[in-house]
C-alpha cells in the first residue's frame, strides 16, 4: 500500500514529534519487559542478594548491636570456628535432626495412608479431605497457642484424654514441661498440622497412576498387597521424595510453634538451631556470630537439599 | 498496530510510574506534617501500672496541650521489641520506660539522651528518690553522678499469700501440730519452703491448692528473676566486690550452689503440675483461681490483685522476699523514664519529665496504681496506711539488689536463662556445674566486650 503525504502534513510533523515524543518514538518490547520487571529485580537485590552479601562480609566481623560504640574488627574464621567448636551448637544440631527426621517420618506415615483412604472415593470423601486439610490451613503462631492450652495439664483435655485411656492421673505430666516428652510433643503437633500437606502430595501422586495398570494386575490375579508393593508404591515415590524434601526443608527452619508451644525448654530439650540463630541474633545481638551461624545452616539445608534433588531425579528416570 | 499498542503500554507505565511516585512523595511529606500535631509517643510494657499511666497522662495532655501515644507490648517481647528499635535508631518512641537492666548499653550506645544538664536546669534532684531507684534505674556506670533516666516506676519482687487460708483455725492447728510454730507469713526460706510444703496437695473448700509459685520462664527473663531471690539470700554474688569482673567463687560459689539447689527443691516439691515455662501472668492466674497459697510476683501487680474481688480484700496478704541463710535481698523490678535520643521531640520529651518528676503528679501516680520512687511520697508518714502492701514494698525497696546491667545483660540473662532452666526444669547436671558454666558463658561475654575478666 502506498501512502502520500501531504506536503501540510510534512510541515506540522516537528511539532507532532516534540510534542508527543513518548508516544512517537515509543519503546521497544525489550524496554517494556525491562521496566516491568526492573523493579522486581531492583527488589530483589534489595531484600535478597544484597543482605546475602552483607551477611557474608558480617559473619567476618565481631559485631554486636547492642555494643555498636566497639569498633568493628575483622575476626576472620573465628566466628565459624566458635560455632563449629560449640558443643551447644552441635546439640542443638542434634536436636534439629532428630526433630526433622521424626516429624517428617511420621508425616510420610499418617499423610500416605490419609491418602490412600481418601483416594478410595468413598461417599463424603470431599467432605472429609477438606475437614483433614484444615490444621494446615492454620497459622503456626495460632497452633502453638492452642496446643498449649490443649496441654496443659490441668485443664488441657489432652491430659484428660490420657487418663481416660491410660488410668494416669492428668495432672502428673506435662506434655510441654518433661524432658522425655517435649520432644516428641513438638512432633506430635507438627505432624497434626502438616501430615496433610504430605496426604495432598500423596494424593496427587496415586490419582496419576493409570487404572489400567491395575485392571491388568488384577487379569493377572495379582492381590491388593501385591498390587500395592509393585504399583501403587514405587509410582507414588517420586512424590513421597518431593514431600520428604519440602517438608524437611520447612522443618529445619522451624520456629514460631516451637517457639510458643516450649520456647526450647524445658531447659533447651526443645531448642532448635533456628531458635538459637534467634537469640543470638535478636536477643543477644551477636550480629557477627548469628551471621556466621545463618551462613553454616543455609549451606547445609542448600547442600542436602542438592543431593537430595539429585537422588529425586534419578528415582524419577527410573 | 503494534506501535500503536506500545503506545498505550507506554501511556500505562508512566502513569504507574507517576501513581508510584506520588504516592511515595506524599509518604515521605506526612512524617513531617504529623509532628506538628504535638504528639508524643511513650512506649513501655503492656501491664497493669501501664493503664494508670495512660490515666495520669491525661492531666498532662491538658497543661501542656501535648497528645500522648502510648506502644505497649507484652512483657516476653518487651525487651525484642525495644531493644530492636533502639538498636535501630528508630523513631517510634520519644519517650521510653525501658528495663532498669538496659541503662548500661542505653548510655554507652548513646540511646538515651543523658538528662544532667536538664536536671540541673530545672533543678530536679536524684536526692529527691530512693537511693536504690536512681543507682538501679538512672545511673551509668553505676554509683557516678551521670543520669540517664527518671525513676518512674519503682518495683521489686515480693509475695502474696492466702491470709483467709493462714486464718483458719482447723489449717492453723494442723500446722502447729505438724511443724510446733504458728502458721505465719515466711520471714526464712526455710519456713517458706514448709509453708508450701504444708499446704501442697492439701483440700480446700473441696478443691486440691498447691503451695507456692515460683518464676520459672524460660524465653525472655523469667527464671532468672526468680532464682535471683534465692541465690542471692545464699550468698551468690555476681562479682567480687574488691575485684570487678572476677566471677570464680563467687557466681559459683558452694552457698551460691545450695540456693540453686533449694530453689530446684521448692520447685519439685511445692508447685502446681505444668509450671515449667511460667512468669508473671501465669502467676497471677494461679493465685486469682486460687490455686497456690504463696505466690512470687512483682509488687506491680499487687494493686490489682488487691482489689480482685475473689482473693483480693480480707483474703489476700502480702510478705518481703523471705531471708536466706547469709543475707536478705529482694530482685529489684522497676523502670526509669528516659528520652530517646533519636527522637523529633526531645523538647516535648523533656516537658513530659519535669512534668512527671513533680511530687503531686508522683502523688497521684501511687493512688492510680504506679509506684513512685519519690522520697516526698514513699516518706511521707502516712504513706505505710496508705496501701496493704506499702510497708512491704517500703522494706524490699531497703534490700533490692540488681541483675548485671552491662551493655551485654541481655547475653548475661540469656545464659543464665538456660543454664538455671537445663538444671531446675530438665534436670541436667548438677547445681555446681550449672553454676561453674555459667561462668564459663560470663567470662567469654565479657571478653568479647573488652573486660579483662580475673579468674582468682
């Protein structure tokens, strides 16, 4: 198609130009893109990289917020090295461990068989799965507090629960306050409020697996147990492992409802490294030494989590 | 067609742009325009002499014309909440009732604006308070003419008891016969603990009491207050009073190590089932749903607890923190008010002080439920009929000794949270050891702060 202009037109093209200039010349898509997302990067820098490699140079340092009038010196390793040599440090390590590896067990646990129930499409069953995911849906602070209640031994219906089945006299154990179950309360609740998560997983995974496998087992004769161990198992891994990683992954961090449910105690029984990354971070204000201790535990969880993801992707070309 | 949408796309961007900018301009304008509005904002903790303090500063609202806000927070993240603001220059506050333990690294970390030459200017004088109130509250370093704070709100821990129970002559003849002494408020430890002992388990009005409660929080500060009052009674001292810094022996001392054990026995023996993780509130709720016979408590709570109309009145009775068996102290509670150094109205601030600092506001801060640490008002000659628990509070106020209040107390009081809690709470090791790494942890904290710290 040809176009003529009028030679009016030529002459008022300056003005047209300067005046609309943004709108004449306009930008490119790459410019737009840019300016869309310049400010999510520009975030993220901000609150994401930029404390990261502020954390780095810190962990370094000797700083203490709460003397910030004593001049900063560079400490070099040291800081690692007092965590890496702190007997405390590594019982709370300990403590962590043994709280991921039990609370994520037993979630797999009770979340795979949740699952397995619910997939059976039995009536009310879209009932029943919104009724089981509704602890997770729950704030862990609101968790924490009701659990404490819960647990009290004088008025808490846990207690009363016990009793009525065990003959213990409810008053003469505290969930919250012994060292031999604190521990385990702190799994107790965690697996309450996330087994359904895992059953979500679960579930996702066992209705991706075609029916026709199982109608050519059972031509084979094969038995429900039989069918489980060799289809519904090894196709739901995959899952499994995903969950296992998330979940494991959120419990290493866990915080807020262990900090209201024991706030570590009794004594540190209790205390998860998080816990002690907060105090020495926000309570005792060793901003030097916190910085190391953040830096040693996102290595481990980034780590772990590698060859985790490793093991996932190689169970999953199986 | 696809200029002419890149257009639009463009027209949209900049009008965000400019939305975003506005909206940040104005942000940034209204700081400003809101502190003409004179306005002051006091923060402090959420409890009881709090509500008379937003009463009592109604009268100031009206001399001065001042508005008064006020930022309360809950105890167990009273000192997170404010530490983290100071520490972070912060503009929140302009004036700050901060913990007596805080003075150290509120001075040196230039927090606090330092109130001499204002004191001097207006002639308020230290001399004028409780000697225990200024070097606890007002001074740093310690014992030195240099203030930082008001006295405000004097405190210390006392106890509380059931004295309709004590007056029973069915519970006082049975104790009689039981231990050959009347039934009587606890001068000693040892007669609390067979007070408590006495009344643990035992049926009342058809209900099971416990004996005592006793501090046993484990998060912010809790145990720690607690112990404090038995340690000290036991002959635990922080430092040696000849040599500054030099814990070995006396932290850890043998005495220092039977108060810890006595306080882990009274603890096993006398309290009610569940308080492993208990401070203040879960006190107060104990002795309110008449629980316990003997509560630990700060005095602050005192007037509230008086007038409760189920243990309060005739039922209620108040003692000084009992005797140990080589001295008689009490920990010591209580704030001063300081102005924050970072704020826009430390001229306002300041009015607030000489406003608060004179004797008929201090007056009427005792009536609404405050303690003033006034000499004018607490030696006044008819200050002990005054309240119930008056002379009691007189008495701790005489004997009150404080936790460390170093810039690193919160350090200090974190260790010492977790070993007293590891040892008393979850029966790890003995007093000794709990003790003997408690100096541990105190020397590397006071290392790391530059004091040369002696070991003998």
């Amino acid at each position: 198609m040809t176009t003529i202009i009028h030679p009016d037109q030529l002459a008022r093209a300056p003005e047209a130009k300067s005046s609309s200039a943004w709108r004449g010349r306009g930008l490119s898509d790459r410019a737009i893109a840019w300016l869309f997302v310049a400010p999510t990067i520009a975030l993220l820098l901000a609150i994401n990289i930029f404390p990261l490699i502020w954390m780095i140079r810190l962990s370094f340092t000797s700083l203490n917020l709460s003397m910030s009038y004593l001049p900063l010196r560079f400490v070099g390793l040291d800081n690692f090295q007092d965590i890496l040599t702190d007997e405390d440090v590594w019982a709370r390590l300990q403590t962590t461990a043994r709280f991921v590896i039990c609370s994520v067990a037993l979630q797999v646990i009770v979340g795979f068989g949740l699952a397995l129930l619910i997939n059976r499409r039995f009536r009310g069953h879209s009932f029943w799965t919104t009724i089981i995911l509704l602890p997770m849906m729950l704030s862990p602070a609101v968790v924490g507090n009701f659990w404490t209640l819960l647990f009290q031994p004088q008025i808490g219906p846990f207690n009363y629960l016990v009793s009525l089945f065990t003959g213990v006299p409810p008053s003469s154990f505290s969930m919250t306050g012994e060292v031999a179950l604190a521990p385990w309360t702190i799994v107790l609740v965690d697996t309450w409020m996330w087994a359904p998560y895992v059953m979500l997983i679960c579930l996702a995974g066992l209705r991706s697996i075609p029916d026709y496998i199982y109608e050519a087992a059972e031509v084979d004769r094969a038995s429900p147990w039989r069918q489980f161990w060799s289809i519904t198992l090894p196709m739901t891994v995959p899952f499994l492992m995903l969950a296992v990683l998330f979940r494991a992954i959120e419990n290493f961090k866990m915080f807020d409802m262990v900090n209201l449910l024991t706030s570590g105690g009794p004594g540190s029984t209790t205390e998860l490294v998080s816990i002690t990354l907060k105090r020495a971070a926000f309570e005792k204000w060793r901003t030097g030494y916190s910085s190391a201790l953040a830096i040693i535990l996102f290595v481990t969880v980034f780590g772990a989590a590698n060859i985790y993801v490793k093991a996932l992707n190689r169970v999953k070309q199986r | 067609m696809r200029k002419s949408a890149t257009g639009r796309w463009s027209k949209w961007a900049g009008g965000a742009l400019a939305l975003f900018a506005g909206v940040a301009v104005s942000a940034a304008v209204s700081g400003p325009a809101r502190a003409e509005g004179k306005q002051l904002t006091l923060c402090w903790a959420a409890w009881d002499p709090a509500n008379a303090l937003v009463e009592l500063g109604k009268d100031f609202t009206k001399q001065s014309g001042i508005e008064m806000k006020y930022e309360f927070v809950p105890w167990t993240s009273y000192a997170d909440r404010f530490l983290n603001e100071l520490n972070s220059h912060g503009k929140l506050c302009d004036l700050i009732i901060g913990d007596s333990q805080w003075i150290g690294g509120a001075a040196e970390n230039h927090w606090y604006v330092k109130l001499n030459d204002f004191f001097d200017k207006e002639h308020i004088s230290m001399d004028d308070f409780v000697p225990a109130t200024v070097v606890g509250y007002s001074e740093w370093p310690k014992n030195t003419p240099n203030y930082w704070a008001l006295p405000a709100m004097a405190d210390a821990v006392g106890w509380t008891y059931r004295k309709d129970w004590f007056a029973r002559p069915e519970i006082q003849s049975a104790f009689k016969a039981k231990y050959g002494r009347d039934l009587a408020p606890p001068k000693t430890y040892d007669e609390l603990k067979q007070v408590a002992e006495f009344f643990q388990g035992r049926e009342i009005d058809g209900k099971k009491v416990y004996g005592a409660y006793i501090f046993t929080e484990r998060g912010s500060e809790g145990i720690t207050m607690g112990v404090t009052n038995v340690l000290y009674n036991y002959g635990f001292q922080y430092e040696n009073p000849k040599k500054a810094y030099q814990m070995q022996g006396f932290v850890n001392s043998p005495d220092a190590a039977k108060g810890l054990e006595f306080y882990k026995e009274l603890y096993k023996c006398c309290t009610a089932p569940g308080m492993t993780n208990a401070y203040m509130q879960e006190g107060l709720d104990a002795f309110k749903s008449g629980q316990v016979a003997m509560q630990m408590n700060w005095f602050a709570f005192f007037p509230g607890l008086y007038k409760d109309p189920n243990v309060g009145g005739d039922k209620i009775g108040f003692f000084v923190n009992p005797a140990g068996p080589k001295a008689h102290f009490t920990q010591l509670g209580g704030q001063g008010i300081s102005v924050v150094a970072t704020s826009d109205h430390k001229d306002d601030a300041l009015t607030y002080i000489k406003w608060f600092a004179q004797p008929a506001v201090q007056q009427k801060w005792w009536q609404l439920g405050g303690y003033s640490a006034l000499k004018a008002v607490v030696d006044a000659p008819d200050f002990p009929k005054s309240a119930p628990f008056a002379p009691q509070f007189l008495e701790s106020m005489a004997i009150v000794k404080d936790f460390w209040a170093e810039p690193s107390y919160a350090q200090l009081l974190l260790d010492m949270q977790k070993r007293v809690h590891d040892y008393v709470v979850a029966d790890k090791g003995t007093a000794q050891q709990a003790l003997d790494l408690l100096v541990k942890d105190w020397t590397k904290v006071f290392a790391e702060q530059g004091k040369t710290v002696a070991s003998e």
